[in-house]
C-alpha cells in the first residue's frame, strides 16, 4: 500500500497539506517501506532520552526515522 495523501481529501485541501517531503521528491513511500523503517528506528535511538521518573522524553530530532518524517514516542 503506497501511502500519499489523500488527494480528494476536504481537510487536508484546507490545510494546505496536498503532498509530503517525500511526494515532492517525486517518491511514494509504501507501508512495507514504513514498517521496516519504524521498527530499525526503534532498536536504535541516537541519544539517550531525558528521563524524569517514571516518564523519558526524546529530542524533537532523536526520533527522525527517515529524512523529513519524526515519531513522537508515548508513555
């Protein structure tokens, strides 16, 4: 499954969110492409994170799977 936005999308239209920084590379990313990427990504944080208790917070740019797209990580 190749996830680009959805074009024909009103929300997204409004908001001014008809392509990504991959699409206007002129690549489409799959979910197989995603999935593998999200999942190295997590075996392998850059830096340590900053932990307070029972809660860690990573930097905005420590959680940067592939160029241009960031995870936020929950706990």
């Amino acid at each position: 499954m190749v996830l680009d936005p959805i074009s024909n999308s009103p929300l997204l239209n409004r908001l001014g969110l008809k392509d990504n920084d991959l699409t206007r590379l002129g690549q489409h990313l799959t979910m197989e492409q995603w999935v593998k990427a999200r999942q190295s990504q997590q075996q392998r944080h850059t830096k340590a994170p900053k932990i307070d208790g029972q809660k860690y917070e990573y930097g905005e740019k420590d959680m940067e799977i592939i160029p241009g797209l960031l995870a936020k990580v929950h706990n």
